[in-house]
C-alpha cells in the first residue's frame, strides 16, 4: 500500500473518533458508509459505474440508521424506508 494511501487511511480513522456518537453504533456506521464511499470510488475509475447515486444510497442508509436508531420511523430519508 502506498504511503499517501495509508495516510489517508490514518487520517480518516483518527478523524472518525470525534464524530459525535449520536446514537449507539453511529460513529462505527458512518465509517462505514466512508469505507463504502471510498470502495465505490475505486469501482468508478475502473467501471466509470453511477458514483454520484452510490453514494446518495449510502448517506442516505446511514441517515435511515440513526432515525431507526432514534426510534423516527416517520421521516425515513430513503423511499425503501417509508
């Protein structure tokens, strides 16, 4: 792995630490919509595939995560959700 690669690497893990733990398991859902987003990313330069709407789905999974989680099951921001 390349140098820059894992500092980027780095730096997303440490930053995530001091994302606000809005609920249990938001930090750890939301690092994982980032390690998705950047999965995506890498799949889009090589299969140029829909990245703009990827990751659209993914904020918006992680946005229906912390409404089940808070228990707002009436503002879903997913269609699937409602």
């Amino acid at each position: 792995m390349s140098y820059n690669r894992q500092r980027m690497i780095d730096l997303i893990l440490n930053e995530s630490k001091k994302i606000e733990e809005r609920c249990d398991g938001y930090r750890q859902e939301v690092l994982n919509a980032i390690v998705d987003i950047l999965n995506a990313e890498r799949e889009h330069k090589s299969q140029r595939t829909q990245i703009q709407q990827k990751v659209n789905e993914m904020c918006h999974s992680t946005g229906d995560f912390l409404a089940r989680q808070r228990g707002d099951t009436d503002n879903p921001t997913t269609e699937a959700a409602k």
